[in-house]
C-alpha cells in the first residue's frame, strides 16, 4: 500500500514537473531555430534536428536602424518601473498596515477594516475601468507616455497588495512585542524599526515577490498609457508579433522576460521558510 | 516618595478593568496582585506600566505626576505571562536592548547584563536564539532583561502561568531567592498572580482583586488568616475554601444534618444562620466522622482532592497521600472545627479562628 502510495505520488511529481518545464525546454529549443527549422517539421534537438542559430537572439539586441528590435531599452524601463513602484509601494504600504493593525481608527461610520478593505477594493474593480480614469489623470498632469506615470498608476495598483498582505502579517505579530518595546525605552517610531520591523521580514519579502510580480507581468496599463517614448517590456514582446510571427525571437524574448522572476525566486525562497515568530511568544 | 494611586477606573465597553483602585506602594517592598482570569490584573500593571491611561484618577511617582510621562520615559520594566523577547536578537542582545536604549556607558551595560544573566542563570546561553530555548529559558531571558534594566518598577504579569508544573516549582523557588537579594532598596516589584500558593511563598503586600475592584489589601498572612469576605476566602485558596449553609445553635453547629461541636471561637456568634468556611485541608478522612459520596478523586502531585457530596453540600477534601477511590464510593470525613470560619449572610467575615478580625 505505502509503496503504491509512494510510487503514485512520485508519478505524479514527475507528470507536474514535465507539464511545468517542457514548455520551457520548447522555448529554449525554439529560440535557436530559424524559420525553416520551425516551419518545415517538429524540431526538438539542436544539430541532430535542426542548426542552432543564434539569430533569434541577434535580433532582439540589435537597434531597429538595422532590422532588430531594441528589447534592452524596454527591459531596462520595465526593471525601473517594478522596481521603483514596488519599493515604495512596500514602504507606503507598510507603514499604513502597521497603522491599521495597532491604532484604532474612527470617521464615522468607517473603521480600521473599512479602511483594509478599500486598499483591496482598489484590485476588485477590473482594469479596463480604471484605464479611462487613469488615462486622463496622466494627461491632465502631463504624465502620460512617461516612466514616472507609470510608476505612479504601479503604485496604486500594487500597494493593496502590500498593505493587505502586511495587516495580515502584523495582526500575527503579538501586540506585546510592540508595549515590550516600549517599556524598554523605544517611542514608537523606534518600537517600529528597532523591533516590529526586522521580526517582518518574511512577510515584507512575500509582499515584494507579490509587488515585483504583479509589476513585472502587467501588460495592460502598460500598453494604454504608453505610446513612443517609453516602452515597456511585455509590450515590447508582444509587438515582435507581426505578419509573420518570428517564433525564435518570440521565445528568445519570453526566456529573458521571465529570467528576473526565476531568479527573484530562487534568492527569497531561502528567506520565507526561515522567518517564524515562535522566539516572541509561545 | 512612593508609587500613589488613587481612584483608578478603567472602563472600556462598559465594563470595569479597574473599579476605583487605590494604593499606596513602598520602594523596596514586594506587592502581590491575587486575583482570578480578567480580574483586571494585567490592566492594573499595564495602566502602572502606561500602556493603558486609566478613565479617571491620578497616578504618581515620587511625588511626580506619572500619567503625563510617557511609557518610553517612565523606567519600568514588565515581564508578560506569554514569553516575550525579541525573536530577531539572541540572548545577549536581548537583555542589552533596553540599556542600549538608555545609551549608558559599555562597560555599566557589560556588568549589567552580565550580573542580570547569572542572576537567572543562563551564563553561557549568551549567543543562543530565542527560538532554540526552552519557555522557562526564555521566561529567564524576559526576566533577565528587567532585572539588567534596574528600573525603579519591576512588573511581573503571571510569569509563571505558561510552564509546566515542575518548572513552575523550581522558577518560583529562585524567584524567591532572586527577589529577597536582586531587589534594591529604592524599587518596587508588582507580581501578579492567580495561584494562592504562589502569594503565600513569595510573602509580600498582597492586594485582592476581582472584577476591577480591590477586595483587601494586607500582608499575605493577613490574607490567609482572615479572609474579609467570601471571594476572597475562594480567591485566596486553592482549592477554594469551602463554604457550608448551615446555623449555629446554642450548643451545636448544623448542616445538612451534621452537628458539630461550637469551637470556642465562635462562643460569642449570635444563633443564627451562617455561611460556615473551611479549607479543603482542614477535613480529614476518619471512620468516626460523617459519610459523604465521592463526586470525583483528583491526584495531583503527592495529594489527592476529594470532591464529594452530602445533600445539597459539596465539599472539596485535601488527602495529602496518593489514594485510589471510586466514584460515587462513600467515605467518612471529620471537619476540623477549630479551623471553622463564619460568614454572614452578606458574605463578610464575622469570625476567623485566627481570630483578631481588625488587625
């Protein structure tokens, strides 16, 4: 029975893990290829299917001056853009989850949980909404087709975000941590610093993931309130799309789109099994 | 000089935490909060503390008014019945944090901390984590971090309601010790309980309460020996005192058909109905005594509690060796009548055989 067991589950590990990495191995493979090598038959192995070419890749660092498409540019502003918008989202967002989690908040009818649930309320209404809004909004203050546009709609779309994962997080975190604080000479601003802060840690680390996520794949905003000047990277990607759909550089550009993630991953996920509370109370 | 407090009331949600609560607390001296689950004894420490301001009433210390100064600036140090330390920091780090936080000199801070750890005991645990020590360790490390602090109010909230029962033995016993050497003279130590046991060992001033309210204030023998009304003689014992209906006649004491020799302390009662107290160990199993039935037999260390009934009457029996009965089985008990308390109807202490009842 248990070895049934094992063996089912192991099945299914192995079925899982194929689903989830094959497409990527197709990627890879396909980025190599040219248009014969993807047009005349399946190809699966380099030099024994088909003659690796670099030129998928050639394409997307080359200027368009010279028949490529400059995906470096874009790259670089969607780095910007995420990055920006998620740090101070995480910093705004924080601060304002600490706030609703240990202050009590009266305006008539509205409490601390009124006030969560408008952050989050802001993710409920579908994006096409928000686009008109947010398209005049930028155009009125001249921000429009610009970085700091971008980063400012970014910011609103990922606070919630952290503000809903860190309310969470410090309502976990025993209020006694905070009056211990206290009593040992810290005000409060160094109660939040000294002590609340650093035992945060793993939940600022999965608000960031989820911030530099959300950042990094929105195609949407990116696409309505941007025309020439700046770019960003997942419509940049989808642009290389034209009559003929040059898989090569498609998948060259999918692979090194989603490379920061991968590896966004891999340096947190040591953090997250890490962080527990069990040395502030039993 | 002294910590004044002076008609505190604490009411959130129309309900007291503090019921008009007044003190007078001594530098040097060691107060006791007794008191049962939300009795109102971690707000009483909180709002000395300033976690929480009180609705009405002052608060002073040496001579200054203490409500207007701020937690941070107040010089307190307060250990909570969870274990609470800085998960973040390891050992040291944890008992320097609060003198870090004064900027005091490095070396005082070195002897401080120093001094604090081998108070508690846990030289050598320095560099250890939080989350590697076991909860009496880490109640140590709280502990170690307010003595370290040397401030002038040591509050301990049931610090030792979350070990386990041998720990708790052995904590309390190096409380004592710590308490009796590592308090200066000019500070004052508040500790907060629910165990009787507790009160009495540590021996000091020993304040009442139940439902935000002051019950009586007196040295824990006082407490002990003359109970001012029926909640105390409960709170004050463990397990509660026993409390039988029953009238005293010209010759006899009487409940549920048992009659009892008047003890000479009671020779002066009027002959009328009373609520008769007795601890649970003050009844004795004897072949001469009056049959009751066994509700329940609890062992608990090397003692065995006897829950049993007669009539209408429970009563709680401490047998001070390990027994096995059965349930529902009948036993013959004795009463100790020298040890008989007498309460009126109002439930206020009327007669104590330690007698004295003003002292």
């Amino acid at each position: 029975m248990e070895k049934l067991y094992k063996f089912l589950k192991y099945t299914f590990i192995i079925l899982w893990t194929v689903f989830i990495v094959a497409p990527f191995l197709w990627a890879v493979s396909t980025s190599f290829k040219d248009f014969q090598s993807v047009n005349s038959k399946v190809t699966y192995i380099p030099w024994l299917d088909f003659e690796p070419t670099l030129e998928g890749w050639r394409v997307l660092v080359k200027s368009p001056a010279r028949g490529g498409v400059d995906i470096v540019e874009p790259y670089f502003n969607s780095i910007f853009v995420t990055c920006t918008a998620s740090l101070i989202s995480i910093i705004l967002g924080t601060l304002a989850a600490y706030a609703l989690s240990r202050f009590t908040f009266k305006a008539g009818f509205v409490r601390n949980n009124d006030i969560t649930f408008f952050f989050i309320s802001q993710r409920i209404m579908p994006p096409i909404v928000l686009s008109i809004p947010f398209f005049i909004f930028l155009s009125t203050i001249g921000l429009l087709d610009s970085l700091l546009g971008l980063v400012v709609v970014y910011i609103v779309l990922l606070m919630p975000i952290a503000v809903w994962i860190m309310v969470d997080f410090f309502n976990r975190v025993p209020k006694e941590l905070d009056e211990t604080a206290l009593i040992d000479g810290c005000n409060p601003y160094q109660a939040f610093y000294k002590v609340v802060l650093p035992n945060s840690i793993p939940g600022l680390i999965v608000a960031g993931m989820f911030c530099i996520i959300f950042g990094w794949i929105d195609f949407f905003f990116a696409f309505i309130l941007t025309f020439t000047e700046v770019q960003l990277l997942p419509v940049k990607v989808v642009a290389l799309n034209s009559s003929i759909t040059p898989w090569w550089s498609l998948s060259a550009s999918a692979l090194i789109s989603v490379a920061p993630l991968i590896i966004v991953a891999f340096v947190v996920e040591r953090y997250l099994s890490k962080g527990n509370l069990s040395g502030a109370l039993k | 000089m002294n910590l004044i407090g002076e008609n505190l009331t604490y009411k959130p949600d129309n309900q007291f935490h503090l019921n008009n609560v007044s003190f007078d607390f001594k530098k040097g001296n060691l107060y006791t909060i007794l008191g049962r689950t939300l009795s109102g004894k971690t707000t009483f420490l909180k709002t000395i503390a300033g976690l929480l301001n009180p609705d009405s009433g002052n608060l002073s210390f040496e001579g200054k008014e203490f409500s207007k100064i701020p937690v941070w600036e107040r010089n307190v140090a307060m250990v909570y019945q969870q274990f609470i330390n800085y998960p973040h920091l390891n050992v040291y780090e944890n008992v320097i944090f609060p003198l870090k936080q004064r900027k005091l000199s490095e070396d005082k801070i070195k002897t401080d901390v120093d001094e604090a750890l081998k108070t508690v005991g846990l030289v050598g645990f320095e560099n250890r984590k939080i989350q590697e020590l076991s909860g009496g360790q880490q109640q140590r490390v709280a502990l170690a971090r307010s003595l370290a602090k040397k401030a002038k109010i040591l509050l301990l909230d049931e610090p030792l309601v979350n070990l386990d029962y041998k720990l708790r033995e052995q904590l309390r016993e190096e409380f004592k010790k710590i308490f009796s050497k590592g308090l200066s003279s000019d500070a004052i130590l508040i500790y907060s309980t629910t165990d009787p046991q507790e009160v009495m060992e540590l021996n000091g001033e020993v304040i009442v309460l139940d439902e935000g309210k002051v019950l009586q204030k007196g040295p824990a023998k006082e407490i002990f020996e003359n109970p001012r009304n029926l909640k105390v003689a409960e709170i004050s014992n463990d397990p509660p005192m026993n409390i039988l209906k029953g009238i005293k006649s010209s010759e006899k004491l009487i409940f549920e058909n048992i009659s009892i020799n008047i003890p000479p302390h009671f020779k002066n009662l009027e002959d009328q109905n009373y609520n008769f107290g007795i601890r649970a160990s003050e009844i004795k199993l004897d072949d001469q005594g009056e049959e009751f039935e066994i509700e329940l037999a609890e062992i608990s260390g090397s003692e065995t509690l006897l829950h049993l009934k007669k009539g209408d009457s429970k009563v709680i029996a401490l047998i001070e060796e390990v027994m096995n009965f059965k349930i529902h089985e009948k036993v013959k008990i004795k009463f100790n009548e020298n040890k008989f308390y007498a309460f009126n109807k109002e439930g206020e202490l009327i007669s104590s055989p330690y007698g004295d009842l003003n002292g």
